[in-house]
C-alpha cells in the first residue's frame, strides 16, 4: 500500500509485542477474532505489531522463550514466556485481511534466553531477517495486508537495538545521525526494499528532532512524540521510568493528575511544541508523518487510583493539534489503545470519536509550507 495514495488519514494502535506474548487469560489478547472486531468498531484502519523478525528468519516454528522487558508495564509479557511465531503470525494478519484492517511492521527485538538478536552484526543483517519475514508472509499471499515496514523500533535505543554498539556511548539522536546511524538505516533498508520495492520502509524515532537529519532514505517519518518529552512533568511528578519498581506509578498516583490539573494548558502547550517540531521536520524533508505512540505521558496502566480521563483530555488535545497541521497520514490516538489497557479500550465512544477526527484531518504532504 503506497501511503501517498491513501483517501484520508488513517488511525492505527500498536499492538507490539503483546499481540502474540499477552495470550494467557486476561491478558486481552487471547481472541483475535474479538478484539479485531472491536478495533474495527472503534474506528481504527491499522494495528502496529512485532513479528520478531530476528526469531523467524532463525526458525519460524520453534517456540522461542523470551525474557521479560519489565514488570511495571502492560506492554508484552511481565514475566517469563513462550511463543512461536509462525503460523500465529500469518494466522493474525489473515483475521486482519478479512476485516480490511492494515498492518504496520516494526520491532523491539524481544530478548530470547540466547539473546538471538545479537547476531544482528551488519546491516545486512537486519535487512535480511526482514526479507525473510515477508517471505514468510508473501508465501501466504498475505503481502497486500502490509502497511510499512519499521525495521527497528526507537532505533537506536538500546533496549530494542543492543546490536547496533554506538548506543552505549553516544545519544540515541546523535547516534543515529553519525555516518554509522545512517549506514545502518540506509544499508539494511535497501536489502529488503530490492526484494519488496512495493512497499515503504522507515525507522521509528523518540529521541530529539532535529529537521536538519539527512532523511533522504526513508519514505516517511515515524516519530513517537509525547508531552513529557518537551516539559519537566515527570521531573516534577517523580517518574524515573522504572522497570521493575512501582514506586514510579505510586508518585503518579501522587502527584500525576493533581500537577496536569493545576496548569493544563501549560501541559498543552509543550505538546504542542513537540507536534510543530515534528510538523516542520515533516515540511523540510517533504515526507509525511506516522506516529504510532502518543500523545500525553509515555507510561500509564490500570492501576488503583490512577484515572484515565485527564490521559484521554491530553491525548485528544494532541490527535487534534496534529490533524490540523495536514502532515500526518496515519497517527494514534494514544500509546494505550489496546484490550490490556481496560479504562481506555472500554470507552468505545472515545475512541470512535477520534478516529473520526482523524479521518476527516487534511493532508498537505507534498510541499514545503
């Protein structure tokens, strides 16, 4: 699917790694038939997913043990699991077919108990594992359900890119624009673009914007853009991003809400900042924008105390200011948008509500203005 061609702005979710890993009971993804259908309802055309390229290429049928990221958060497993890929992941993309759901491919390079992504040693490496994905998934005749390819999520943070060695000493926006960065990026794409030119490929971003990156090899800009990244909020609050401790959902508790409620339109307004950045990188590069994790803070849950609205105020503020710009042509409507996350999946009318937002937004993505 060429996104240049697309009618209007689509609306996507990501669905990581928990699409496949967070199966036990309760987890929200133990039906995919059922929750595909309350994705349609809610008014999505899209879904982000993991389909563990660096397993698969290796061997699609073996159940893999993977070790977890975290424990505090709902993305993927919070302890110890078991998967296999294939033939679940064609299986999912079939039930995505028949409900004209898109698919957008990234990964986070999930952490086995041999750590298999660590022979990941070149470029051409990383494009081959992909080529190898979508020949698994081209053998299905399933390729027409692809959206785009995101060879590495966040790249080149080191949780989800410890092959790639800069990470260690330098920032991940440096890191990425040093002669290294772009060789990864600009290599391992053109492996897998020689053997599918049909579809479009890119690196998602979180860290800095900095509209002066040579771009130049990727068909679009996926930037992951949230207020906190452009405000002292979690500074202020006492969320350090712990993986395994709750003591950073506890001073949410605290003092997350009470701080955003004190000055909301301060809160906005940084997001807003971040969205014209992102909104400007866009025009001078001349490509359009993805964003697939958004708007307000980066970590939430279910969790006592902890209330989804002013997440859902923050959230909708940001999916309207980046429809307006005209730049985006898929966004989110938040990180959260997923059966896991209960207080925001279950709120049907909010999500119905945006997602028709999204699809009424312009689309300016050719000039410089």
């Amino acid at each position: 699917m060429q996104i240049a061609n697309i009618p209007h702005p689509l609306a996507i979710t990501m669905w990581d790694f928990s699409w496949l890993e967070r199966r036990w009971p309760g987890a929200g993804y133990e039906d995919w038939d059922l929750i595909l259908d309350e994705l349609k309802e809610r008014g999505y055309d899209a879904v982000r997913i993991d389909p563990y390229p660096h397993l698969l290429a290796i061997d699609p049928q073996k159940e893999w043990e993977l070790l977890p990221v975290w424990n505090q958060q709902a993305w993927g497993s919070p302890a110890l699991n078991r998967v296999t890929i294939q033939p679940a992941l064609n299986q999912f993309l079939a039930s995505c077919k028949a409900r004209e759901i898109k698919v957008a491919l990234s990964s986070w390079f999930r952490q086995d108990r041999d750590d298999m992504r660590m022979l990941l040693k070149t470029p051409q490496d990383l494009g081959q594992v992909w080529r190898q994905t979508l020949d698994s998934i081209a053998d299905a005749g399933l390729l027409d359900t692809i959206l785009y390819i995101d060879l590495c999520n966040e790249f080149p943070l080191r949780w989800w890119a410890p092959f790639f060695a800069q990470e260690a000493e330098v920032k991940a926006k440096v890191a990425r624009d040093t002669p290294d960065g772009r060789r990864w990026m600009h290599d391992s794409i053109a492996v897998v673009r020689t053997a599918y030119p049909e579809l479009e490929y890119s690196f998602s971003f979180i860290s800095e914007i900095d509209s002066q990156q040579d771009v130049s090899f990727l068909d679009f800009l996926e930037l992951h853009l949230f207020m906190t990244m452009w405000s002292d909020f979690d500074e202020q609050v006492g969320y350090t991003y712990e993986f395994d401790d709750s003591q950073g959902y506890a001073n949410l508790v605290q003092k997350g809400e009470g701080l955003y409620r004190s000055d909301p339109e301060k809160w906005k307004k940084a997001l807003s900042h971040g969205i014209e950045l992102a909104a400007e990188w866009s025009r001078y590069a001349q490509k359009p924008l993805i964003t697939t994790e958004c708007w307000g803070v980066i970590n939430y849950k279910d969790w006592p105390l902890l209330n989804w609205e002013w997440v859902k105020e923050l959230c909708e503020y940001g999916v309207r200011q980046a429809s307006a710009t005209g730049r985006w042509v898929t966004m989110a409507t938040s990180s959260f948008c997923g059966p896991q996350f209960v207080g925001m999946w279950r709120d049907r009318d909010w999500h119905r509500h945006l997602t028709d937002v999204i699809h009424r937004g312009p689309l300016k993505i050719g000039a410089k203005k």
